[in-house]
C-alpha cells in the first residue's frame, strides 16, 4: 500500500518555524511521506530566528529530501502527483492574499495552485499579524473555496495585536486526517489557549 505523501510548504513567517519543524517531524514519524517545499524568502532570507541554509537542511533532514524552492520545480506538484495533501505552515498574510487572488508568483503558490488544480486538498495553517484587518477578506474567500481547509485559528496576543491570529501548529496533524477526507476541524475560531 503506498504511504500518503504530505506536501509541507513553509512561508515567511520566520517566528513560527520552530513550531512548524515540529509538526513536519510529528507527520513524519506518524508514517507519512513529507515533501519539503519552501518559499524563496524561506529558503534564502536570514533572519534574527536562525540562517536560512540551516533551515533548509533542518526540512531536509526530517524529510530526507531535497526542499522545492522554485516555481518551476513546484509547478509538476499536481500533474506528477506528487503529494496526497498540501500544508502551507505557515501561511503569511502575504500568501493568504495571493492564494485568494490567484497570484502565482512564489514555489509555495505554485505548488498550491498545482496542486488545487488537480482537486486535491490544501491545508493552511496561518500566521499573520493582520488577519483580523487586510487579511480578513482573503481568509473569507478561501474558507469559501473548495479543497482548501484551515488549521484553527485564535489571537496570539489581543491586548498588543488586535488584528493578528495564528493557528494552532499543534492541531496540524488532525487538520491533515481531516482534510484528506475532505472535512474541515471544526471550530475554526478558537478561544486563544
């Protein structure tokens, strides 16, 4: 019986990918294939949260493959069939708004739009400090597109960040159970814990 592949895409909200490495790690060791992808920012940029080569090949290491940086090498994602599901974790505000208006203009939205085009589902586990202001109508079109599912969201710090909400990473694992059949977890909106 072949392993279902998850396709693990990560954007550039460098804070979270502690977070993010520790449920692709969780995935891996639950039995799941995972294809490491990484926006060019998330592959290339260092930050005051580590390097970006050691980013790299920490995906790789739990992986064992080689990360998808480009768009031309995420864009067989779909007609290769080359993934089951597609995480984005995390998902910027940045890739929020350019999932919802179709902008296809880094690996990660490549490997999305591959990927949705051959009706396959995308999960998105956001992180962005506006989500409750500009993000808001992109996170209102995408819970109304079909094939793309959430990871529950809350607000990470209300008193300082009215506006920002991030999902919580923990709940990747059954937001992926879920997706692949097709549900979304329900609620989506959470009491921030």
């Amino acid at each position: 019986m072949r392993k279902v592949t998850i396709g693990f895409a990560m954007c550039g909200s460098f804070c979270t990918f502690t977070k993010a490495f520790e449920q692709m790690k969780l995935l891996r060791d639950k039995g799941y294939e995972v294809l490491p992808i990484m926006s060019e920012h998330a592959s290339g940029m260092d930050t005051r949260f580590g390097a970006a080569k050691d980013m790299v090949r920490k995906a790789e290491e739990i992986s064992g493959k080689p990360v998808i940086k480009t768009i031309a090498d995420a864009e067989p994602i779909g007609p290769k069939d080359m993934c089951d599901l597609l995480v984005i974790a995390p998902c910027t505000g940045n890739t929020l708004a350019k999932l919802a208006l179709g902008i296809t203009d880094t690996s990660v939205t490549m490997a999305a739009k591959s990927h949705l085009r051959v009706k396959k589902p995308v999960l998105l586990c956001a992180a962005t400090n506006d989500a409750l202001g500009a993000s808001a109508q992109n996170i209102g079109r995408l819970l109304n597109t079909k094939n793309v599912f959430f990871v529950p969201l809350s607000q990470d710090d209300p008193e300082k960040k009215p506006n920002s909400l991030v999902a919580d990473f923990s709940l990747i694992p059954d937001c992926a159970e879920s997706a692949l059949e097709r549900k979304q977890l329900q609620p989506i909106f959470r009491q921030q814990k």
